[in-house]
C-alpha cells in the first residue's frame, strides 16, 4: 500500500514538473495595416511596419499597427491559470527605422488572418499591454525584446484551450520602424517565448 501511494506521488511530481519550462509559441499570422491603404492587406510583406504621429502634427502619414497572431497550447503545455506564466517575451529584428521612437504591444483576444485590413480591424485591449520600449537607428539589424508578459498572463486567462489571441504593436508619438516578417526570414522573424512557473 506504502509503494502504491509513493509510486502515485511520483507521478504527481513528474506531471508537476513536466508542466514547467521554456516554451516558444507558434506564430499563424504575421501581418501590418495601413490607414493610407484602408483595404489592403500586407501578410505578404518583407517588412512588418509600425508607424504613428503626435496628435499635433499636421502631417499626413499614414498609421501602421503590426499584428501578430499566435496558436494557443497552453492547456497542451499544462498551463491553465494565469499565475503559471512567470515571464514571456517578444523578440523583434529592426529591418529600418525611417523616425525614432516608442512602440508598445497590446493583448488582443482571437485569431489575426492573413486577410486583415485596416478597414476590418479589432481594436485592441487598450488596458493590457507591455511597457513601451524606444527604437532609434542604431537597433537596425538588432534585436529588441519586449516583456509581454501581461498579455500571455491574459490570454491565459481569456482562453487556456484552443482560442487563438493576438498581439499588436502600436507606435507612440512620431515613431516609424519595420521589422522582419516571417515572409522575409523563418530565422529573423518575431518570436515570442514564455516560461512557466517552477
């Protein structure tokens, strides 16, 4: 009987400990989206751009939001509360920077489709979001990382089976920067990690 219950509490350990670690979530979609071209769709794109402007300036360039979209194993890789995703990462390769600034990443909930416009865009949760991290022209051919990791703790907490979720990066200010799409290349393309609790 003393086996029998040590041998269950083995398993117990085992199943704990198989459920901790490094993972690195498959990315579906990588794609940006243009106010000047309201129906166009750039999944196709070498470059994923994010551009914005002051409200105050009287120019007319146009605003790109990057939008990623990833697969949800969550509940495969044992992970169904969000209090089990100690930190995750988004790691993006800077192609070009045309104006220094600040980008930030925001939580969207559901799947980003290689179809998607500006014109048919969902808005983002404008209450989850990384910090915002500063790009200047010297992060060409570098890369940056931000810490995502309250969007991975919500996007547990929307769905933890199955329901895909997104995320999207937004400029701050006058800001225009591309990074490598997954269209350009599979080893430059972003890539978001998380790691789990112990």
């Amino acid at each position: 009987m003393r086996y029998w219950l040590a041998s269950i509490g083995i398993l117990l350990l085992l199943a704990a400990a198989g459920s901790a670690g490094s993972f690195t979530v498959d990315m579906d979609v990588d794609t940006y989206i243009s106010s000047a071209d309201e129906n166009a769709s750039f999944s196709e794109s070498d470059l994923l751009w994010v551009s914005s402007q002051d409200d105050d300036d009287d120019d007319d360039d146009a605003i790109n939001e990057t939008c990623l979209g990833f697969e949800n194993l969550f509940g495969a890789q044992g992970v169904f509360k969000p209090e089990q995703i100690k930190s995750a990462t988004l790691t993006l390769n800077v192609a070009r920077v045309d104006d220094d600034g600040r980008i930030r990443a925001y939580f969207l909930e559901g799947a980003t489709l290689s179809t998607l416009t500006w014109k048919d865009k969902v808005d983002y949760d404008i209450n989850v979001s990384s910090k915002s991290v500063k790009i200047e022209e010297s992060d060409v051919k570098s890369a940056i990382e931000l810490d995502v990791t309250p969007i991975i703790k919500k996007a547990v907490e929307v769905c933890a089976e199955g329901c895909p979720y997104s995320i999207v990066l937004v400029g701050e200010g006058d800001v225009s920067v591309a990074f490598v799409s997954s269209e350009a290349s599979d080893e430059d393309k972003p890539v978001l990690k998380y790691v789990t609790e112990e």
